[in-house]
C-alpha cells in the first residue's frame, strides 16, 4: 500500500475545497502552490492579511496565481460570521461584540468557512498550537453525532503483509488524550474504525488493548477497557471489536486461541485502540522503528467536517500530505 499516492489520488479525484488559516507561514504558502499545481483541490484558500501574504509569498519566490487570499478583518462576510459565532456561544456567556473580535482570528475564521460549507477542510499548525486548532474545530464545527471526543490516529505502512491491510494498520489514540474515561475510549474506538475505512479501504476489526486479556488481571486500568467494551456493545457500532486484550492475543492467531478463544477479531486485526496516551505513543514508535515501518499522522479525528492539525515541525511535503489525506475524507 503506498498511502500517500492513495490519498493524493483521491484527493485529486475528489477535487474539494481547502482553507489554510495561516496564510502567511512560509511553508504553508509554499504548499499551497504544490496544491494548486498537483490539482489536489478545487480551491485553495489563504487566510490573512493580502499584503502581508504576498509579501511573504514574493520572498519565498511563490507566484498566487489560482490561489484565493481572504482576509477576514475586512471580508464582507464577516458579519454572517459573527453573527453565527455568537449563536454558536451565546451559551457560554459570548457577547456579539467579543464574537466579532473573535471570528477575526484566522483559526476561527477558517473552522466557520468549512462549517458554513464554503470550504470542505481545514489544515493548520505550522505556528498554531495543537490546542488551538483544536478549540477552533471543537467550538465551531463539533463532533460527529453521537461522539465527544476528539482524538487522534496514525497510519503505519510497511509492515509484514500478514498485519491488518496488507501490512498497513490503524493505531489510535497516540497524539490527544492522555488518559480516556471509558466512554472516552469507547469514542477513539468508533472514530479509529471510521479511519480505518476512509485510509485503509477496508471494514474495521477492532481490538481494545489492555495489559490482560479477558479479567487476566485485576487493575482499574483493565476495567477501564472492560467498560469501554461493554459501552461499545450497548451502542452496536456496525463494526467487529473485541477486548480487553493483550497485544498478543489481539494479533497472534495462536495466542488468541489461547488467551480469548472465539474471539470474533481473531487474525484479523487492522485497528489497535490503546488505553492511554503513554502506550499509544510508545506503540507506535515501537512499531515505526523496530517494525521499519512507516508512520503517517497523527491525524484528527471524530470531527464532524475534516480538519487536521500539524505539527510545528512540518516540511512542504508533510503540509501537502497532510492537506491531500484531510481532502481525501471530505464526505
């Protein structure tokens, strides 16, 4: 599986709109003309001030061509904005003159164009904060129905063909919530099987993981997992999860006959839930570097419109990536 050429030709086929809040952050400039010129979007927008962004543009040597600048201090749209912002917070004590001030920032702004329709994504971080982008998305587009809980997941390729998808699986959550309540956990396990569709193309089977397997130990951490499986049980899902189970017994055929006989997930394993954020990171980067595989991610999920958040660090190419897989979700 190559994943990026997967979701880059999806994309492409799909041809959804993209808002880039930061719109004069070098990198995202310089991968906003990748975008354009690849046609992974029918539109790309940068948000900011025009001057400032082609300023920035002109000394990184980027032409703007076919790229859309708003700025939202001056937008004719800014009063719907607002107005809409301020319905959307009124609750939590917003005034209409604070949600004017408020949608002005670019995050806000851009989370409301995706939730008006007017774009299809959003990508930020390359100067934002993680919890930024996230408040952003949580306050403005919200949740899949039926969901509170944004996490997160990786795509790992590379791996011995017998693992998941022809060696590819889903790991979630590795980058958000530190230590998810049952409920919690029951939330990352729906919103990594619907990653686990739209990255891997195929049905999830999903295991919850846990230090026991099936009441082998007796900790709060297992029974943490063994809620999170009976919530997931009383929701009926529409897809095949089994737990608390030791990584072993989730992925080994002979071991699950052992540890969990029956279990309905036996050898076929393509979505691993971790009980906190400490084992999911560690996981995953057991799996990248004594696996050899390769690790996309973390990318957002569990928002109702797509949205992805990206690390400070972030090359041209990881921003481009990133934009292609978030498109590639676009419903």
């Amino acid at each position: 599986m190559d994943f990026v050429k997967d979701m880059k030709e999806k994309a492409r086929s799909m041809q959804k709109k993209l808002v880039l809040p930061e719109g004069t952050e070098p990198r995202t400039i310089r991968a906003a003309r990748i975008l354009v010129d690849d046609e992974l979007a029918a539109s790309v927008t940068l948000l900011g001030k025009e001057s400032d962004i082609r300023e920035a543009a002109e000394q990184e040597g980027v032409k703007l061509d076919g790229i859309n600048i708003v700025n939202p201090v001056s937008s004719d749209k800014a009063g719907a904005y607002a107005g809409e912002y301020y319905e959307l917070r009124k609750h939590k004590g917003m005034t209409p003159e604070q949600a004017e001030a408020d949608i002005a920032d670019t995050l806000r702004w851009g989370a409301m164009m995706v939730r008006r329709g007017e774009a299809d994504a959003f990508v930020a971080g390359a100067e934002n904060t993680t919890g930024d982008v996230l408040r952003a998305g949580l306050t403005i587009i919200g949740m899949v129905k039926g969901l509170k809980t944004a996490s997160s997941c990786f795509v790992m390729t590379g791996l011995e063909p017998s693992w998941g998808k022809e060696g590819s699986l889903i790991l979630s959550d590795c980058a958000v919530v530190p230590d998810p309540a049952p409920e919690q956990l029951a939330d990352i396990a729906e919103s990594a099987a619907q990653s686990c569709r739209e990255f891997l193309g195929v049905e999830p089977v999903v295991a919850l993981m846990s230090f026991s397997t099936k009441g082998s130990a007796k900790h709060d951490d297992v029974t943490k997992v063994q809620n999170a499986v009976e919530i997931l049980k009383s929701r009926n899902p529409g897809f095949v999860f089994d737990g608390e189970l030791q990584a072993d017994a989730a992925l080994v055929p002979s071991v699950t006959d052992k540890k969990a006989p029956g279990s309905p997930v036996r050898g076929l394993v393509n979505t691993l839930i971790f009980p906190d954020l400490g084992a999911g990171n560690i996981g995953y980067k057991l799996v990248q570097r004594l696996g050899k595989a390769d690790a996309f991610g973390p990318f957002l999920q569990g928002f109702a419109k797509p949205i992805s958040d990206l690390s400070r660090g972030a090359s041209v190419e990881d921003i481009v990536v990133t934009c292609a897989v978030t498109l590639s979700r676009v419903k």
